[in-house]
C-alpha cells in the first residue's frame, strides 16, 4: 500500500469514526411519537372518514355502526397487543465505546485485506477481451519484463508473438530464453520444440525431439507432447507408435472436448492412410440457362448429391444451396457424405444428379428441374459439367 | 489509487451497514436510547460511502480506467461518454452496485419522511433493511466485486453489448430498480411488525405509500422495458415472456394485488394474512427474479453473469430471508385474527376476488418460467415455455380480474345489495353497444371486440365514479383520482395490448429501388441503402418513403450495424404515432440493388405504454393523498 494511499484510508477512517462517536454523543432527538396514541389517533382518523361515508350517504346507519364498532374493537385488540417499553438510558459504557472506536478501523481494514486477496487480480491471458494486435502484445510484454525479466510466463507468450509476427529468430532466442530459466517446464518444452519444428519446415530436429523427451518425462501425460511425440512417429513413419501415443493422450483428455474430438479425427485418418485410403472428391460445374434464371427466384434451392449407378437411389454424398449462393461449381467429398459409414471415397461408379427446387425438400416436386450425368467412378476424382436449361 | 478508495469505500458502507443492524439491536435488547438511535446516522452513512463508491466506478468508465478488470470488459474509448456512463449498470456486478445503492436510498428516505412514524417503528424497520443491505454488500464484495484490478492493463476494452447502448439503458435499469428494491420497504414494515409482535393500523397505514410509490417505479420501469426491446431489439414485439421480463412481471402483479389488499387492511382492518404474506412474497419475488438472472441459470439479452457460485449465494440468501420471513409469520399469525366479517357482495368480496386471481396470474407466470428451468436441471430434457402457454393460461386468469375491476369501486364495505349495485353498472349496456358499432365498422376479431368492449365500459364506469363523487363531495382525494387514473391505464393497456397482436401485420419483403409496396394503405417505395461509418460502428442505413394517400408522410432510415468488436445490430426505423406505428428493419442484400425488408404496422402499440404511465401516474398520486400527507394531532408522551 502505498502512502498516500494510507493516508486516504485513514481520512476516511477518521471520517467514519467521528461519525459514529458524535451520534453516540449527541443522540437524535426521538419524535416523541408513542404506538399507542398513534393507533388511536389513526382510530380516531378513520371515524372521522366513516362519518364522512355517512354524510355523503355511501352507507347507511346500519353499516355506520356496525363499522364504527369494527374500529373499537380493531383498536382494542391493538392496544392489546402494544408491549410499551421504554429505552431512556443514554449512557455508553467504556467498552461499548473501545469496540465501536476499534472496530471500525479494524474491521474494516481486515475485510479491506481479505477481500483484495480473496478476489485475485487476474492475469490479462484470462480475461475474455479482444486480444490485443501482436505488436501491441510485444511492447506491453516487454514492458512487463523489464520489471520482471525472469517471468518463464511472459518470455513464453512473447517467443509465441515473435513467431506468429514471422520473427522466426527472435522467438527461437525467446524460448531458449525461457527453456535456461525453467528447463522442467513441460509446456514450455512442447511449445519450444513446436516452434522449432515449424521454423523447420515441419521437419522434427534432434533438439526437439530431444525437448519433446524431456517433457515427457517431466510429465508423461502431457496430451500436448504425447500428440506432437506422435507425430514425429508418424513422421518417421512408425504409425504403431503414434496410434499408441495418441491413444494414451486420448485417455488424457476430457470428455467432450474440443482437442479430444480433434484427435479422434487425427486416428480415423490414420487408420484410413495405413489401410491405404485416400480421400476422393467430384468437381460438378453446373450451367444453368437464362431463361431457366430469370423464371427462378434466387432464393430457390439448387441440390447436387451423388447416388450409386445402380442400387439404392439414395444420395451418397450431397450439397444444397440456395441459388443466390451458388458460385458455378460445386466439390463433392467424404465431408458430403450422408452417412459417416459410407463415405462419398468408398464408391465406384457413381451417378451425379442435379436439381433445381422451389421447396428444397428432398421428395421431388412437380416444377422441380432435374438433370442427371452419366456413369463417373469417384477413383477417378472427376471433374463434370451438368446443363440445366 | 482511487479504485482502491473506491473498493475501500464500499467495505465501509458494509461495515456501516453492520453496525446499523448491530448496534441499535445492541440498544433494544438493553433498553439504551443511544445506541437504538444509531440506525438513521448509520444508514446515513452507508448511504454515503456506496454513493462515493458508485461515483468512483463511474469516473473510472468516464476516464477509461482498463485497469479494473469491469470497465475493460463492459466498455472502450470509442464508446460516447454518456454510454460510457450508463455502461456502470450495463452488467453483472455494477448493477448490484446500483441495487445495493438504490435500497439504501430508499431506506435513507423512508428514515427522512417518516416523522408520523414512532421512532421505535421506524428503528425496527432501519434494521431489517440493514440485515437486507449486508446480504447484498456481501454478494458484492465476495462474489461480484467491481473493483477487481487487472495485472496487465490492455490497451483497449471490450464494448458494451450494442444492444445496452441506447437511451433505453440508461433509464430503465435505475426505474426498474427502484421498484423492484422498493418491494424491500413494504417487506421490512412487516418484518418489524412481526418481530414485535405489533401488527397494528401505524404499519398498515404509513406502508401504503412507500408500497404505492414502489408500485408506480416498477409498473414505470416494466413499461419502459417493454418500450425499449419494441425499438431496440428489431424484432417489433413489445412482450416476449422471456424469463428476465417474467421476473420483473412476478413481483408487480404480487405488488399489486398488495396495494389492493392494503386498502382493505388499512381500512377494515381485514386481510392481515394476506397483506403480510403479499409483502413477503412480493420482495422474495424482487430476490428471485436477482437469482434468475445474476446466477446464469437463464441466457437472455439481460443475463449478465454466469458463475454458479454466485447463484449458490444468492440461493441461500433467498432461502434465508423467504424461510425467516415465513417461520416468523408461522410464530404471529395468532395476532393476526380479526373478526370483522364481510357479505359476498361487498368491496372486500371484490377485492378478495382481486387479490385471488392476480396470485394465480402470477402462480401461472411462475410455473412457465421455472418450470423448464426445473426439467433441465433435474436431466429430464429441455423444453422451451413462451407465449403460447402463457397467453393461453394467463389471458383467462386476466379477464375476470378486469371485469372485477370494473365493478368492485361501486360496491359498499362490509355489506351491499344487488338491487342497488345493478343499476350502477348499467353502463355495460353502452360497452355493448360500442362492441356493435366497433364490429360494423372497424373489425370482426372477437378479441379486439371483446377488448373494445371491456375499454368502453371501464372507461364509462371510471368516469361516472368520479362524476358521482364530485356531486356527493365537491372534492376528491388524490387517492381517488389515482385509482381512477390507474383503472384507466389498465383499461387503455388491455385495448393497446389486443388491436396491436390481433391485427398488426408483418411483411418480409424483396424490396427494389422505386418500386412501390402497399400495406394498409400506406405505400413504401424504397430508395436504397447507404454505407456509413459512426464513431464506434459502421454499417448500411436503407433509405424507405412512405405515402399515405398519395402524401409523403415518413421517410424512414432503417439500419444495420456492425460494431468494432464484430458484433452486429438492426436498428429499426419508426413512425410513431398514437393511432399507430410503422415499423421498418433492414434485412439482407439480395441480388441486383434489391434488399430484404421486414415492415410492421402496429395499431394502437403507442397505448400499451401509454397505459402503463397513467397506472404509474395514478399509484403515485394515490400514495401523495392527504392522509399520508396531514399531521397527526397527537399526544406527545410525557
């Protein structure tokens, strides 16, 4: 706490005390309003407003007495219940006057304590803000280190700046920076040797296999460097041993999550590349005449989908947009797919079809326009133009 | 440093608030006249160090202070100053900084302007607000404090949401606030009463007012809710039964059912148990509604926080003060007792009906907002409650509440006849009629008629009340005039709230530049969108004519915006006017020069709020009547 500070706080600490201990010392007047009377002047009130009722006949004498004795027995039931007490002492005993005095300033400083601890200042990496602009990131990290040159933290987010700022070397020299003052942090391992591959053209190097190593040892659990472990299995091609990290970094990871999604996608794509798979697509151009456009609302749907050439008509792999969104060409690919068992890749000889709906819905409709291709094998990654007119 | 002065000042209006609860209890239990006197100083000053506390949060938004972690997160340099302003009550935590102020200003002026209250009433009632007040300056410093620094201060803030940057913001939280904190004071005279065991005519008569006037900021701040999503949301509705709406809602048709109840109370000394158990309910709701949208368990326009700690929180504080106020009304019910009777047809028979058929509304309401809540968080699914439920349950509740409303001013206390009340409801002959003509010339929708109808006669009967009383008396109290006032706005709402649903129109639109569109009437010739950039937003405005007759009477600037952080706005273009709106939102670009555009014409939408002001108008001249007004002739004691 600074001084001045200390001085503010004790301003108004003195304010506050001196408060208190004038209205302990010069109580406020009482009003000299008793319960009792004012239940019977309000009483009193309200025959007065019953005999105005009267007066002005909105009731009749039956009901002016039979209210009139409703108000005495409502007020006697009042002054029944009254409990009068009195409170005159005024005087404040010593230690009634030590604990007000005391309390105040204590207390309040204790909370003032607690509560600037209980609720820590937060980091700027965790609040949900717009990010700053790289550079701006760089100076205000900078500035941050010169006061404190060894925060492992900040040397790391400040190596990540320099290289999304294509500050290859500058951010090589950052981690290294970062790696000789905390040499068993784990993450700061995985991020270094991360960078060191990237600045290597995705080429795994000794020092970061040798960096991924160290962080695995540190923490053998690590999702980060099991994941980036595998992949410099994969790229030495040993696929038994990065299916068997990415397995273990799957375990690693919680349910739901977005990086567990994400590695699940990288296994199934191994397992394809290992069984030879390959991903295949169909470039469709569909040409669609004037007439055809100027009759058509462009809100209209325009849906290509594939379907095996012979077999069940259903569609194998599909796109629909509206026609205001359609560019001329449409990529049919595993991603189209309908059903994830039965990818767009996994078939043969396939037919395109083409159609133009005012509805969208997948039952054809009667002013649908349809048009169908001959017989294309998806081995072949066909590129084919369909003519609507 | 003048954070820290700001975070220490608000410690000190906790501790005051302590001691305004502490010490004057302190005096009680020993019978020591200083120490009781120390609830009104104490308060004082609790008053003023969250006054200091507020000015401070709002100078650090003023002056771009990013270094508190709220101002970084609600509001940036590019924002104009008077948003930068209202910005403070733009989220979670100052907001509750706002409540917390604002019931300590309610209790500071119910401290002043009360001297027809005994002092050992009012020092109860100073306590039972100051244990109200801690909760919430707990709440605040615990969980929500707006003093919470950043390590590295950024450069920029985060906005505030576009759709909290409006005129609108600025005066509806504050309104809304004060009539849902002022709930607090009817709750507290009963509270104070129930611990002393006094449930006499002082509470009854000196809480009226302070409820009528919490009454009027609700029903003003509900209102201007309704008015600002209508504008500023872009979608042309006035009422969505979203649940943050429904919150507010709950609480006012508790608080009505109050001021009714405290009237019969008040004057017949009948429906203590209704009155106590309407007070309570009336503030547990205010508190409810704080945990619906402070704790995240809702996601709407409104839902500032999502941090279940602080739902826990106020879970328990509800539990609390609903548990307390309900043990304690348990233990005094007895005091309660009353053995003034009344007949089936009288004022309090009507008011009965009244009271009945507002909780139930507000039962209705209660179920549709929690109930999905309810199913979620017990894992059985998620359903969604909106308007279809609640216009076909409340509706029906509604309409004889109105109707009673028409008929309950004419009938006697205690005891009336048929033969006397029939001739002076005769007037339905005249609603009748009107609902005649009003189907030959203006509509067939059953709903409007029947609205015309209820309108006609409401207003009839309010007015032939106010004739014959000017004839019997020659004078008329403020709170006649203000029931009047207020039965009006009722009836000017219902009419407002049925022409606009039943026979608004909405039109999407494919829009091309010069070619006309016609709706009701009224044609639209679009004349093409604009690009513009603003001070902290860019956009498209559209650029619409409207004719009527053949006469330019609007020419109409729809807008789409795009705000520096990304987020993106409509902002509608109106025509306003009392017999109706025009409402216009820019859509999408379509191909050509052509752009989408949703229109509304909205009859008679002007008069929901214009009935909501005249029910506010009217609570508060009835709270300014004489008899809370004259000095009391009493006895000091000796």
């Amino acid at each position: 706490m600074s001084i001045s500070m200390v001085m503010w706080f004790g301003l108004m600490l003195t304010v506050s005390t001196a408060w208190v201990v004038w209205y302990l010392k010069r109580p406020l007047n009482d009003n000299g309003l008793d319960l009792q009377h004012s239940n019977i002047e309000l009483g009193r009130q309200k025959k007065a407003e019953l005999q105005n009722d009267l007066d002005q006949g909105l009731i009749d004498k039956e009901q002016f007495d039979q209210a009139q004795e409703e108000i005495s027995n409502t007020l006697a039931l009042e002054l029944e219940q009254a409990n009068i007490t009195t409170a005159n002492d005024t005087r404040i005993s010593s230690w009634i006057w030590l604990v007000i005095v005391l309390l105040l300033p204590v207390l309040s400083i204790y909370m003032y304590q607690q509560l600037t601890t209980f609720s820590p200042v937060s980091k700027a990496a965790k609040i949900d803000l717009p990010p700053l602009s790289l550079e701006q990131s760089v100076v205000k990290i900078k500035q941050h280190l010169i006061d404190n040159p060894e925060d492992v933290e900040a040397l790391a987010v400040l190596g990540m700046s320099y290289y999304e700022l294509g500050q290859t070397k500058k951010s090589l020299q950052t981690y290294e920076k970062a790696y000789q003052l905390d040499p068993k942090n784990p993450r700061l391992l995985v991020e270094y040797a991360s960078t060191i591959v990237s600045a290597n053209k995705d080429q795994f190097t000794d020092q970061s296999v040798v960096l991924i190593k160290q962080a695995l040892e540190i923490e053998p659990n690590s999702p980060d460097a099991l994941y980036l472990a595998g992949m410099f299995a994969v790229s030495a091609q040993d696929f038994v041993l990065a299916k068997g990290l990415w397995n273990k970094a799957l375990n690693a990871l919680p349910e739901g999550s977005q990086d567990r999604q994400a590695l699940i996608s990288i296994l199934d794509e191994l397992k394809r590349v290992e069984s030879g798979q390959v991903d295949h697509t169909i470039t469709i151009n569909v040409s669609i005449s004037n007439e055809i456009l100027a009759a058509r609302s462009a809100d209209d749907y325009l849906m290509v989908y594939v379907k095996a050439a012979k077999g069940r008509p259903m569609p194998i792999a599909i796109q629909k947009l509206k026609l205001k969104d359609f560019n001329g060409q449409i990529v049919l690919s595993d991603m189209n797919s309908v059903m994830p068992t039965k990818l767009l890749s996994q078939h043969g000889d396939v037919l395109v079809v083409a159609r133009l709906s005012k509805t969208g819905s997948a039952m054809s409709q009667k002013d649908d326009l349809q048009v169908v291709s001959g017989v294309v094998s998806v081995t072949d990654n066909p590129e084919i133009t369909l003519n609507l007119n | 440093m003048l954070i820290e002065i700001g975070h220490f000042a608000l410690i000190l209006a906790l501790v005051f608030a302590l001691l305004q609860v502490v010490l004057p209890t302190l005096g009680l239990i020993k019978g020591n006249f200083a120490l009781i006197q120390l609830s009104r100083p104490m308060l004082w000053m609790q008053f003023f160090w969250l006054l200091v506390s507020f000015a401070i949060l709002m100078n650090a938004f003023v002056i771009d202070d990013f270094s508190v972690k709220y101002v970084a997160s609600n509001s940036n340099t590019d924002l104009p100053s008077i948003f930068k302003m209202s910005a403070v009550w733009g989220a979670h935590e100052g907001s509750l900084l706002l409540w917390a102020l604002i019931l300590a200003g309610w209790s500071v002026a119910v401290s002043i302007f009360s001297k027809r209250i005994p002092n050992g009433v009012l020092n109860h009632i100073l306590i039972v607000l100051g244990l109200i007040s801690i909760g919430f300056l707990l709440f605040l410093l615990i969980t929500s404090n707006p003093f919470e620094r950043l390590d590295i201060v950024p450069l920029q803030g985060r906005e505030l949401n576009p759709l909290l940057q409006d005129v609108g913001l600025i005066i509806h939280p504050p309104m809304l606030y004060m009539g849902y904190v002022g709930l607090a004071i009817p709750f507290a005279f009963v509270l104070s009463s129930l611990i002393r065991g006094q449930l006499d005519s002082t509470w009854l008569r000196w809480s009226r007012p302070w409820t009528l006037i919490a009454w009027a900021f609700l029903t003003f701040g509900i209102t201007l809710g309704s008015w600002w999503a209508y504008y500023e949301l872009g979608w042309g509705g006035w009422w969505f039964w979203d649940p943050v709406e429904n919150a507010s809602f709950m609480p006012w048709l508790v608080a009505t059912a109050l001021v009714h109840s405290l009237s019969v109370s008040e004057k017949r000394g009948a429906f203590k148990h209704w009155t106590v158990l309407l007070a309570i309910s009336g503030f547990s709701l205010s508190l409810l509604g704080t945990f619906l949208v402070r704790s995240g368990i809702l996601t709407s326009v409104h839902s500032f926080a999502a941090d279940p700690a602080r739902g826990v929180f106020i879970l328990g504080f509800l539990i609390l003060v609903i548990g307390g106020s309900l043990v304690l009304y348990a233990w005094r019910a007895p005091l309660m007792r009353s053995n003034n009777t009344f007949s089936w047809l009288s004022k309090e028979s009507g008011l009965l009906i009244n009271n009945i058929l507002l909780v139930a509304a507000m039962f209705s309401v209660f179920l549709g907002t929690l109930y999905p809540l309810l199913l979620d968080s017990l894992g059985l699914g998620k359903i969604s409650v909106g308007a279809p439920y609640f216009d076909a349950v409340f509706v029906p509740i509604m309409i004889p509440a109105v109707i009673a409303m028409v008929v309950a001013p004419f009938l006697r206390w205690k005891k009336d006849s048929l033969s006397r009340v029939i001739p002076l409801v005769k007037s339905i002959w005249l609603g009748v009629a009107t609902l005649f003509v009003a189907s030959f010339f203006i509509t067939d929708n059953k709903f409007v008629l029947f609205a015309v109808f209820l309108f006609t006669w409401i207003v009839l009967h309010s007015l032939s009340l106010l004739v014959n009383r000017m004839r019997q008396n020659g004078s008329l109290g403020l709170a006649f005039i203000g029931m009047i006032l207020a039965h009006i706005g009722i009836a000017v709402f219902l009419l407002g709230a049925t022409v606009t649903t039943q026979l608004g129109i909405e039109k999407d639109i494919k829009m091309e530049i010069d070619k006309p569109v016609t709706i009701e009437g009224y044609k639209f010739i679009f004349k093409g969108v604009d690009s513009f950039k603003h001070q902290n937003y860019q956009g498209h405005k559209g650029r619409v004519e409207v004719y009527y007759d053949d006469d330019l009477i609007a020419n109409l600037n729809p807008e789409k915006r795009q705000y520096v952080t990304g987020m993106p706005m409509t902002e509608a273009a109106i025509d306003p006017s009392l017999t109706r709106d025009i409402y216009i939102a820019l859509g999408e670009s379509l191909e050509g020069n052509a752009w989408s555009l949703r229109i509304y014409y909205k009859p008679l939408i002007r008069w929901i709020w214009l009935g909501g002001l005249l029910i506010s108008l009217g609570a508060l001249l009835a709270a300014f009547d004489r008899r809370y007004r004259a000095v009391q002739r009493l006895r000091v004691k000796s």
